[in-house]
C-alpha cells in the first residue's frame, strides 16, 4: 500500500473514531461577518482568530470532536501569542481540516441553480495546505428544491465537481468530505426532500466510481432528510430517521466509512435529536455531525465578543458537542437540554 493510502485510511480511523463528530468551523469571510453581525461584534482578522482560538482551546473537546474544518485563513493564522491555531486542535488530538472549495456560482442556463468553483488549480493549493498540516478536505455543492428544480444537470454537474474533487484529495492524500447539500429552504414536503436527496446521492455515488475515487477512504456530509422550513407539516425525529435511512440506504455503499451529517438551518436541539434517533438503528457506516450552526450557535451567544464570556462560550461549545457525542450512541434524551443537567 503507498504511503498516501495509509495516511488516508488512518485519518479515517482518527475522524471516525466512535461517538465523536466534526466541527465545521470553516465560514467563509461574508458568512462569519453574518454570524457576528447577529451578535453585534465587526468581523476582523483579530475577531476572527480571537472566537476560533475560543473555540479550539476549549478544555476536552478532543473527547467529542475528531476533526475541525477550517477556513484558509484560520489554518494560517497564529494566535496572540504566536502559538498556531492549528496546533490548539492538534494538541487536542483533533484532526484540521480545510474548506477548498471557492464558493457558488449561479449555473450558468438554469436559473435558480447554482455550481461549486474551485476545481482550477486545486492540487497546488491542496498540496500547500498538506504541508501545513491539514489531513482532510470539504468542498460543499448546493441543490435547491423549487418549481422545476433541481434539474437533472445541475445534479449531474455538481456530482461531478465532487468527484473530481475528490479524487484529487486522495491523490494528494487529504481525506475528501463529500458534501452535496440539499437546502431547506422551502414549503417542500419531507417526501420531496427524500426524493431530491434519493437522486442526488444516487447520481454523487455514480461519479465518484466512474472517477475512480475510493470510498474506503472519503467521508459523506449529506443532509438529513428533513421538510422544507416553510412546510407547514413538520416531521418527528423518527420520521426523519426513518426517511433519512431509507434514502442513505439505497444509495451509499457500505464501503464508505462515515457519514457526518450537516446541520442545514436546523436548531442546535433539532440536530442532536434527529441524529440521535438516526441512531437507535444498526447501520453499516458510523453516523456522527459535522455541524456549524448548531454547534456554534449557543457559543456565539455566549461570548457577543467580550473576552471576559470565554469560559461560558466554551462550556456551550462543550455542553453541545457532549450531547451530539451522545446523539451518537443513540444515548442522547431531550432532558438534557435543561441547563442545570450535566451533559
Ligand atoms: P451547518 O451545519 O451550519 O449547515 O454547516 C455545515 C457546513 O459545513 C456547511 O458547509
């Protein structure tokens, strides 16, 4: 076996590691100056680093986190006392990751539609974030249910973007998150959402073979299959779970070894409980998070910028991960959301 096939396989290993998920830390600069906006603080490099260095140090996130996405800048950037951000988390026994692809575009003839850029000169770029230390990759595609969409070429489009994206990770030995997202947004029904996600994981595991990616060595970040936000009839976590498993049933091969949802626009407590009744069943993956929003929203709560808040803003980040880490075992119970529970 080469060495970057070994190296793939053992990132696997450490971000697959039973009951511990992934926090997608990796906002491009506009979405973290909306997330910071909603709190009042202005978004600079230093406010920047200074959340993302709460979030990494963090006493025991290690016991729940595996992996941490991150956005360019953070993999570059040092905290006030010169001490990598990176090695806040490798010192956690957390593997970095990075975010590589380069934003949506509209899709060119279909609109409404939109496609993933990124792909020129990836491997250069995945090489320079290799040698700095990341282990592992996301590039994330967006499909949005609406009149007449998704069409069959946006799917096809976007599922061929993450192949080829992945197959490059592999080749440079970064572990590629594959993540074709589904949006919630939307009046759409549970079942439309079962059938689009159905068709998109379907046409995504059909590129990744004819591109000749491994799926022993990459991570799914899908959706859960969950009713548009707007649908006026909701679904329980078992009915989530069961439509989600359905779908994932019929479309991912056992050989892939994680699925780490997204949390989507989700409440913090709707992820935790729909993952945890995800996983009251046996399935052939491990099925953990790789949630931004749900993880961070009570963090960013929290801390609304002010230092002195750090000890309260990791306690959240901990409290959530705990419960989600729980969620995983099919362990977790919706009293313990009540605050003075120990999660
Ligand atoms: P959310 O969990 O907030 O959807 O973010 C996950 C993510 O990484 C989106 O690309």
């Amino acid at each position: 076996m080469s060495i970057a096939s070994q190296e793939l396989e053992q990132t696997v290993a450490e971000l697959t590691a039973s009951g511990r998920g992934i926090l997608a830390a990796d906002e491009s600069t506009g979405t973290i100056e909306k997330r910071f906006k909603q709190i009042n603080v202005a978004s600079t490099e230093e406010s920047r680093r200074d959340y993302r260095e709460i979030l990494f140090s963090t006493p025991g996130l290690g016991e729940c986190i595996s992996g941490v996405i991150l956005f360019e800048e953070t993999l570059k950037q040092n905290n006030a006392a010169g001490v990598p951000l990176l090695q806040l988390l490798t010192a956690q026994g957390i593997v970095p990751g990075i975010k590589v692809d380069g934003g949506l575009v509209p899709l060119a003839g279909f609109s409404g539609e939109k496609i993933t850029q990124g792909l020129d000169g990836l491997p250069q770029r995945l090489a320079e974030y290799r040698r700095m230390g990341a282990r592992f990759a996301k590039w994330r595609a967006v499909i949005a249910i609406d009149a007449g969409i998704p069409t069959p070429q946006a799917i096809s489009a976007n599922a061929h973007l993450l192949a080829r994206y992945a197959a490059i990770c592999q080749e440079l030995g970064l572990v590629p998150i594959v993540e074709p997202e589904v949006l919630m947004d939307g009046d759409h029904t549970l079942a439309t959402c079962a059938r689009v996600t159905e068709n998109v994981l379907h046409a995504v595991f059909h590129a990744l073979h004819q591109q000749r990616v491994r799926l022993e060595c990459l991570l799914l970040k899908p959706n859960m299959v969950v009713p548009g936000s707007a649908c006026p009839e909701q679904a329980t976590p078992q009915q989530i779970a069961q439509a989600t498993l359905n779908c994932l049933r019929r479309t991912v091969p056992a050989a892939v070894p994680g699925i780490n949802f997204l949390s989507g626009g989700q409440s913090d407590t709707a992820a935790t409980a729909n993952l945890n009744a995800i996983n009251l069943a046996a399935q052939p993956w491990s099925l953990s998070f790789s949630y931004g929003r749900a993880l961070q929203a009570p963090v960013l709560q929290a801390w609304r910028g002010e230092s002195a808040n750090k000890v309260s803003a990791q306690q959240a980040l901990y409290r959530r991960a705990r419960l989600n880490s729980l969620a995983c075992r099919g362990r977790y119970t919706a009293d313990m959301e009540i605050e003075s529970t120990p999660a």
